[in-house]
C-alpha cells in the first residue's frame, strides 16, 4: 500500500532521472549516437518509460531543449534599447559558441531531420513569439522577428565555419544597427 502511495512521486523521479541522462548523453555524444536503450540504462529505467514519458527520442530531445537557457530574457525591457541587447548578445556568439553541451549538439545535429523538427518548435517557442510579442504583434512583427533570428543562426554559421572572431565595439556597433533595421516598421 504505501508503494502505491508513493508512486506518482516516483514517476516523476523516473522522469526527471531519464532527463538528466538525456541531457548528458546527448551533450557528450550528439544526437546522432545516442539511443534509447543508452538512455534508459543510464537512468536506470525500463525503455517502455522513456516512449511513455516523451513519446520519442526527439520528444525526449525536445524536453531536453526545454530546459535550457534561451535568449528571452533579452526581450525584456524597453523596446528602445532591444537592438543594443541583442548586439551585445550575438557580438559574444561571435567569439564563444553556446555555454551549454546541449545547444552545442543542437548546432552539431541541424542536419538530422528529427532535431530539424524539434529545434523548428524550439525557436518558435523560445525566440519568435516572445519576440513577437516584445515588438507588439502587429502585420509585420513575425517578419521582424525572423530577421532577428537570422542575424544569430548567420552568426552561428560563420562562427562554425570560420572560427571564433573576438568583437570589436565597431563590430557591436554595425550589429545594433543591423538590428534596428531588422526590428523597423
């Protein structure tokens, strides 16, 4: 009796326990290489758990994103100086690649047709509506928000591709400007 009362406590322990190997399963190996049964092993869970709880290996990898830092807090604030912010934010993108293991391997994965889905709804979710919403909704305003994130995936991609390249504060500068272009009416 007392294991059923506490069962709901343990499905949710359960849960937490195959997110946490989740997320540092796919932040040392990538997505690609790691499998459920990888998984479900390390959390010390039956696999059928990890189909219950997340559907999936990439709704598992969704709910991995879910936990992670986004740029929202960016959007706070006064609209005036949200070009700023974002300049000083992808000017660091520039020189450092994502703090966490797991936008790491998002960046690597890009290419995998279920991470493509995934980080699709993650950059919705996480940077064009909120986005959206900071600049007021409007006609335009998605437009407006796609530019923005274009300028970071572009950032990303170069700094992929060609290596890290320490900011100047001409290069913050031209990105502000690049910005408040990005985020006119």
């Amino acid at each position: 009796m007392n294991a059923e009362v506490t069962r709901p406590r343990g499905r949710e322990a359960t849960r937490e326990r195959i997110l946490q190997a989740a997320r540092t399963l796919f932040g040392e190996h990538g997505y690609e290489q790691v499998t459920i049964r990888m998984i479900a092993a390390a959390a010390d869970a039956n696999i059928a758990l990890v189909g219950r709880y997340f559907g999936s290996k990439a709704g598992l990898f969704g709910a991995v994103l879910e936990g992670e830092p986004t740029i929202s807090a960016l959007f706070e604030g006064p609209e005036e100086g949200l070009a700023r912010r974002l300049a000083v934010y992808a000017a660091e993108r520039m020189q450092h690649p994502p703090d966490s293991p797991i936008l790491r391997t998002l960046e690597r994965s890009a290419r995998h047709p279920e991470v493509q889905e995934v980080a699709r709804e993650r950059l919705i979710a996480a940077v064009l509506d909120p986005l959206q919403a900071q600049l007021g909704g409007g006609p335009d305003a998605l437009a407006r928000a796609r530019m923005v994130a274009a300028v970071f995936l572009g950032i990303g991609a170069m700094r992929r591709r060609l290596g890290p390249e320490t900011p100047t504060p001409a290069d913050v500068d031209r990105l502000t400007a690049i910005f408040e272009a990005c985020l006119a009416e």
